[in-house]
C-alpha cells in the first residue's frame, strides 16, 4: 500500500499536559496498526488545519480527496486483482475513525466512496462492471456516490419512486434522489429505480449510471447543520438512458443489495461516529488540564473528572461494537444485527460526547473558536444517515425477537 511504510507513530497529545490516551488494545495486524499511524499522522498534519476552515466556508476540499488517493486509501479494503490493498474491513474503518477524529466531513467523504460508491459495483457488478469501474474509483480517477434516499423516500427506502423502464437494450430513469453524498464531485454513481411497480420493494433495481448519461443532471443540495465540508447534491433523471449491461445485480434485487450496503455503511458511519466521540473526548481532557477556575484546573473537579470518565467509557465501548462488526464482515459472518448495534451506539456516544465536551469548555465551547461545537454538529448526521436510530432499534428489536423465537 502506499506511502504505509514511511508512517511514523502519532502523539495524541497536542501540548505539554498529558492526555489520558485511547488504548488501542485489539491485537492488530501490522499493516492495520501502520494505517493507523499513518492516517493519524495524515489527520493531524492535513486535515486538523483546515477543518474550521472548510466547515465555515462550507468548502470541499479536493487537495485533501487527492492526497487521500496518493496514499491508495481508497483501495484498502478492496483486493489487489482491482487494484486494492487487500487490507480488509478493519483496517478500512480505524482509517475512517482517525480522520474523523479531526475532520468528520472528510471521514464521511472517504466512507460514501468506498462503501456506498465503490463496494456495491465490486461485490454485485459481475466481471464487466468490476473491471469498467471499480479500478478507476480504487485510482481516484472516479469519485463515487449512492443515490438511494427522495423526497419521499428516506427511512422507508421501499417506498422508492423514480422509474426505470426497459427500451430495447436500455433503461430509461426518470426520478429524482437527495441528500446525495458525494454528487458534485462523483464520476459514477449507484441509483435505484422501480422496474415493476406490481412487486413492491422486490420490483426495485439498482443502476450503475456514469455522470455523462444524457437526461442525468445534478441539482445544489439543501444547506447543511453539520459536515459541511462534505459534498452532497441532488440527482435528476429525465429520461436518462442506461444501457441494459449496467444493470447492477439481477432485475428486482435492487432491495437486497441496497439493504446489504447499507449494512456495511453502518460500520462505516459507526467508525465515524467513533472518531467524533474519541476527538471530542481528547479536546475535553486536554482543555480541562489547562483551563485554571478555582484555584485549581478543571481536571481537578470531581464533577468534570466523572465526564471525562464517562467519555472514555463511551469510546473504549463503541470501539469494541465497531471492531466486532468490522471482524465478522472480515471473516464471512454474518454481521447486519452487530453492525446495526455499533452504528446505534457510536452516534449516541458521538452525539454525547460532543456535546459533554462543549460543557467542559463552556461558553467557549459554544463559540466557533474551538472544535467541540462543530463535532456536535457532525455528530447530528451519523444518529441519521445509513438509517436512523430509530430504525437501528427495530432491526436490533427483531433480530432480538427472531432469535427469542428460535430459541
């Protein structure tokens, strides 16, 4: 993989006062643990500089997409027969936590192209459409992007509306999808449509859709609470043709897919909201070391002293959920329910932590000077994203019951 052997190892710390660290205790690979470092090292020297930057301008910032792709970060948990690293699920993930530790918006970017906008073209793309695509996103030639949620269809993704009707040897898409990660700048994207209205959820399809299809165009995305420095857009198809062979998946199998990618994105969105919690959790303890009230530091109260601790509980906890999913999609188990867990509970955490962090620093924790109020915000998207909390609890809520039942 590129540039992993040049990594050096990552301080935590960002000042003299010492941090009580995040423990990495999880019997990594070598190669995992050098991805670690080096996308640490990445995070602290590119991203934390511009983080406020981008987040107040709402900008992308491209020169970081194409630094991310000098260091091959798009291909580490693709095979090498594509252009990959090999590196497997994990590894994929501490790389998403890491950068989003500093820059949620740049760990989300690199989270969509690869398990929304690469994955599902590599796992249900077939020969030709793996070989077409996949290298091309894997080099950063592609950026890619997934067109699931419309207006009307966000939570209840079933209840998908824009059509696809076979023409001879195409497809033609009319519809519309929003909140599209990725869109502006993505060369390729994945879209559903209905292709027999009569089957319901099993009529749905999904497309491989390059970004000069005529009858494609983007429309500017709703302005954001948080990630700012992610892209999204909405996509627009009139009487947009797809030839017949982008087809990805059987005809009908649209669902299916579509809820398995969602089940890896999960992991994804858990390692982000992971790296929110651990970033928020590292500023406040580093902040209450240094901050002097009452004589003392803020580390000296017992009451901020029990945040903190509460913090930590809350990263060392999510860590091993996301971890555990990451595992069992690494070694061919099935892992939806565990993925749905660490999803649930990491965006808490992150949602938590941020916010606790902004209590340790006060009103200047409510102020843009210092990062804890733009994790908080951040923090928002993942309780949302790749299926709300609310809909986490029903999948773990019947899986629960479907085992009971089984028992």
């Amino acid at each position: 993989m590129t540039d992993v052997t040049t990594a050096s190892s990552h301080e935590l710390g960002h000042s003299e006062y010492e941090l009580p660290g995040v423990r990495h205790a999880f019997d990594l690979t070598e190669e995992q643990s050098m991805i670690r470092e080096m996308v640490a090292d990445f995070a602290k020297a590119e991203l934390e500089p511009q983080a406020q930057d981008i987040d107040e301008n709402h900008r992308f910032p491209k020169d970081t997409w194409d630094k991310i792709v000098e260091l091959g970060l798009p291909g580490v948990p693709f095979p090498e027969d594509v252009g990959g690293a090999d590196g497997g699920t994990l590894a994929y993930i501490i790389a998403v936590e890491e950068m989003s530790k500093v820059c949620a918006s740049t760990g989300l970017t690199y989270a969509a192209h690869v398990s929304l906008g690469t994955y599902p073209i590599w796992k249900w793309g077939g020969e030709k459409l793996r070989n077409l695509y996949v290298p091309k996103l894997i080099s950063g030639e592609y950026m890619g992007a997934y067109g699931l949620t419309e207006p009307g269809a966000g939570s209840d993704s079933g209840g998908t509306l824009t059509t696809a009707d076979l023409d001879g040897d195409e497809y033609v898409l009319n519809g519309r999808k929003c909140f599209i990660t990725n869109a502006t700048h993505a060369g390729v994207f994945i879209a559903t449509a209905v292709t027999d209205k009569s089957l319901g959820s099993k009529g749905i399809s999904a497309f491989v859709v390059p970004r000069d299809t005529p009858g494609f165009t983007l429309a500017p995305g709703e302005v954001q609470l948080g990630m700012r420095g992610s892209d999204w857009a909405s996509l627009v198809f009139q009487d947009a043709r797809i030839p017949r062979d982008h087809l990805l998946g059987p005809e009908g199998e649209g669902f299916k897919t579509f809820m398995k990618t969602l089940e890896g994105g999960r992991i994804s969105i858990g390692a982000l909201s992971l790296g929110i919690a651990e970033g928020a959790y590292e500023c406040a303890a580093r902040y209450a070391q240094q901050r002097e009230a009452f004589g003392g530091t803020l580390s000296d109260m017992q009451a901020v002293q029990f945040k903190l601790a509460d913090m930590k509980v809350k990263c060392e906890a999510a860590r091993h959920l996301v971890y555990h999913a990451a595992r069992l999609k690494d070694t061919g188990q099935p892992y939806g329910t565990e993925a749905s867990v660490a999803k649930l509970y990491a965006s808490e955490a992150a949602m938590q932590n941020s916010y606790d962090a902004i209590q340790v620093y006060g009103g200047y924790g409510y102020s843009r000077e210092y990062p804890v109020e733009r994790m908080w915000r951040d923090a928002k998207l993942c309780t949302i994203g790749e299926g709300t909390s609310e809909i986490q609890r029903l999948i773990i809520g019947r899986s629960v019951l479907k085992s009971l039942k089984n028992a």
